[in-house]
C-alpha cells in the first residue's frame, strides 16, 4: 500500500504544519529576517 | 506530587522523542533534495550546453528529470528503509509550497479562475461521478471500490480516497487499489498531457486549467502544470486547489449514502464533519493571497515567496518519483485499473473540451 493511505489523523495535522511552516517563512521575509531567496 | 516530579522526565522523554522523529526524516530529505537539485542541474546544464552550441533543443523542465530521476532510483536500487520517512514528507512541501504561491494570486484573480473552476468542477463532477458508477458497474468491480475510484478519479486523487474510506467504511484492500490506480494514472498523465497541450496550442492559462481539473492528485497535477510552462503551473495549482476545497461535499454525499443503505457509520453533525475534511492549506493559501493583495509584501519579497514556493515543489517532484513503485503498481490486477483508465481518458476528454469552451466563451 502506497505511503499515502497513512491513517487520516496525520493528513490532518499535515496540512497544520504546512499552513504554519509556510506562514512563519512569509513572516521571516516580511520581516526581513531571510536574505532574498533565489531560484 | 507524584505528577510533580515525574512531569519533567515525562516532557523530556517527549522531547528526546520529537527529536528522534524529526532526526529520522533527515536521510530522507537529503535524498529529495539531492534528486530534486540533480534535476534542476541537469535542466541548466542541458540549457546551457544547446545555447552555448545554438542547438534548438526544446527546454525540459527540471520537474521531469526530478521526476525520472527518482523512478529510476526507487524502481532499480529501491528506497532503503532509512530514507522512507523522510521521502513521505514531500506530500507536506507540496502543501507548504501551494500556501506560499498564494502570494503570486491577488484575491481576484482567485475568486475569478476558481470561479469558472468550480462551474467547471461541478460539471466535470457530476458526469464523471456517472460515469464511473456506470463504468465500475459494467466491470463487476465491488460498489465500494467503485466509489472510492470515482471519488479519487474526479474529485482530488488519494487525499479524496483517504478522506472517504474510513466516511463510508470500505476496507484497506479497496482503498489500496483505488490509491494504485490514481497513482498509475497520474504518472501516464505526466507524460502525455503536456504533449497533448502543445499538440493543440492551448494557451497557458487553458492547459493550466486542464491539468488542474483532470489530474487527480494534486502532486501530479502542479507537476503536470509545471511541466507545461510556469503560468501553466500556477493555474494548475489553482485549478486543483479549488476541487480540494469540494473533497468534504463530496464525502459527505457518499458517506450519507452508504449510511443510509446500513454499510457505513452515521453521520452526526454535518458541519463539524464537512470542517474535518476540509483542506486546510487551502485556507493558507487564500490568507496569503489575500496578503498579497492588501500590498503586506514589497515586491523583492513576493519574489522571495514565490521562488521558496519553488524550492518547496523541488522537494516534492522528487518524491513523486521516488514514492513510485511500479512493480506494485503492476500487482495490483487489471479490472480497476481498466476502470480507472477509461475513466480518466473520458474526464481528460470531458474536462478539455469544457476549458475549450470556457477559454472561448468566457474569456479565460
């Protein structure tokens, strides 16, 4: 069974910590406390 | 007292173990990351290799070779068991990526391509939800593994498939096929749909928007988008961000009738239940548009933004191809992956000639 298929209690908290993870960065950059980012 | 002096060992032992766990996702995302630069190497060292000889080689895209690097690495050698945790993790850099390309959306541009998304999804939906019913009827499959093929092939893939097994009880077996099959589905769709698209000129925004309503797991479309050109990807995102938003309506609908006909739990309260299935990197994404829109960030910073939203599918295309395994995918009979094949040739057609006719009558 493909890892996906998980139990959905941690897809859950997935998204929580992704949402937060992504927030906290865009709060650093706003911030100016991350150097400019490049690709 | 006894609570007292035994909480700081409690506590430390959380934290020895909280550490243990993020240390055993390390291997794991070194490997993403070295698959995913490798990638994105090989895509500039090819670029710059035909410019400096001015050979008009199309440019392939690093999402590709990330993708075809990890095949290759988990379908000959194999993942060793120390990197497989830290490999799953690219299912969070691709929801923590989507939340940040919020920032290259102004609240309009959301509420106007999600708009003509969701008329699209509704239509999309409910003749493929028919037809699948249709189709899985036609092949004998089991009524549950046929609703569990129909809410993955036309809602959001394996998120769907997860969310509603446990809503209207099917068991493990079912789901792992249906899960095998979208998966199957959407690696053939990385291949072809960007052919497709270019065969018939569609414009970024109309291919983008194709890609997010046919491929069903949100990984393989953003890549499927990608692929294609970077606004392609964009709305693509969008597209598919728009149907995860719809994954609780469309549970609740198959859970009610399952309950119904006595084969799955009742449903108590339907809201606190449309809540628990709600996606909420989709609500992250709408705060950062939003964000955006109310000019929160400069403009060096949206750019910051979008290229760490860019890091962040790095990781994820190569964990597309490492989590791929084939000879499982073989295992797995032909009877649901024939339903799902048929399924998703009709929706890819169904949904392509709706953007047709959106991208003429509406304006795209």
């Amino acid at each position: 069974m493909p890892n996906d298929a998980r139990p959905s209690r941690f897809a859950i908290s997935l998204d929580a910590y992704a949402v937060a993870l992504a927030l906290v960065l865009a709060l650093l950059v706003r911030l100016n406390l991350l150097p400019p980012i490049k690709w | 007292m006894a609570a007292t002096t035994t909480t700081p060992f409690r506590s430390l032992d959380g934290f020895i173990g909280l550490g243990r766990r993020i240390a055993a996702l390390i291997p794991g995302l070194l490997l993403l990351a070295a698959v995913g630069y490798a990638g994105k190497f090989i895509e500039q060292s090819i670029g710059a290799y035909n410019k400096a000889r001015h050979i008009p080689f199309p440019n392939i895209e690093y999402v590709l070779w990330a993708i075809v690097l990890g095949l290759i690495i988990a379908n000959t050698i194999g993942i060793p068991r120390i990197f497989q945790a830290g490999v799953v993790t690219y299912e969070f850099w691709l929801k923590a990526g989507i939340v940040l390309l919020g920032s290259r959306f102004l609240l309009g541009d959301v509420l106007h391509l999600g708009g003509i998304s969701l008329l699209l999804v509704a239509v999309a939906i409910t003749l493929s939800l028919t037809f699948m019913h249709i189709l899985g009827r036609a092949f004998k499959l089991k009524p549950k593994l046929t609703s569990l093929l129909a809410v993955g092939s036309s809602i959001c893939g394996v998120s769907a498939i997860i969310a509603a097994k446990p809503a209207i009880g099917a068991d493990d077996e079912d789901a792992s096929y249906a899960i095998a099959a979208i998966l199957a589905l959407g690696a053939i769709s990385l291949f072809t749909f960007p052919l497709i698209g270019h065969t018939l000129h569609l414009s970024d925004k109309a291919y983008g928007l194709w890609a997010g309503l046919a491929v069903d797991n949100t990984a393989e479309a953003t890549a499927a988008g990608a692929l294609y050109s970077d606004a392609a990807g964009k709305v693509a995102v969008l597209a598919k961000t728009t149907r995860n938003a719809l994954i609780g309506f469309i549970v609740l609908g198959y859970a009610l009738y399952w309950s119904s006909r006595g084969q799955a739990q009742a449903i108590g309260n339907k809201a606190i239940f449309l809540w628990s299935k709600f996606p909420r990197f989709v609500l992250g994404f709408l705060l950062i548009s939003l964000l955006a829109t109310l000019g929160f960030f400069t403009k060096p910073q949206l750019i910051s933004l979008a290229n760490l939203s860019r890091w962040a599918f790095l990781l994820t295309f190569a964990g597309v191809g490492l989590r791929t395994n084939l000879r499982e995918l073989g295992k797995q009979g032909w009877r649901p992956f024939a339903v799902g094949a048929i399924g998703e040739i009709f929706i890819a057609l169904l949904t392509l000639a709706l953007v047709y006719g959106a991208d003429r009558y509406l304006y795209l």
